[in-house]
C-alpha cells in the first residue's frame, strides 16, 4: 500500500488511504473515513498525536502551529490513486 515511503520518510505524506502518516506505519490522522477530510473533532485529535513526535528542523525544534500548517497541507492535498498499489509522493 504505501511501502514506498514506510520507514524511508521524517515529514508527512497521505498513505494510500489518504490519512496523513509519517515514518513506518504512523498513522497520525484520526479521520474515522478513509478518502475524506476530517471533522473539526477529527483534525484536533490527529494534531494531539501528531504533537506527540519529536519534530526538528535542524537543530531547531517545530512548533505546534507549523505541525498543524504541515498537517493541514498534507490533508488539503489531493487524494492518493484509488487502486492503493503505490503511495501519492507530495511535491511540497
């Protein structure tokens, strides 16, 4: 499904689901419906674990707000093929 980026990727991509994950098998999106944009209740949840990584720029540490701006890009962005063979790549 999205073996391309599990274990190789630090940032966010859309798994073959269309669910924001990072690393391998790191789901951090708890959008309850596959293919779709999370509720309000959904998207505070997922940015409550999205915070609980450790994310770095450098040497420097990545705020809350940047974590939530690079979560919502990643959710905004289009949704990967539906055949789910391989994971959408961001660009961005």
């Amino acid at each position: 499904m999205s073996a391309p980026l599990e274990g190789l990727v630090d940032f966010l991509y859309l798994d073959a689901r269309g669910w924001v994950s990072t690393w391998y098998r790191n789901k951090i999106d708890q959008t309850a419906q596959e293919m779709s944009p999370p509720t309000d209740q959904e998207r505070a949840s997922s940015l409550r674990l999205a915070n609980e990584v450790t994310w770095t720029v450098g040497d420097r540490a990545v705020a809350e707000d940047e974590v939530a701006a690079a979560w919502d890009t990643r959710q905004g962005q289009p949704r990967p093929r539906a055949s789910r063979k391989t994971a959408w790549i961001p660009t961005a």
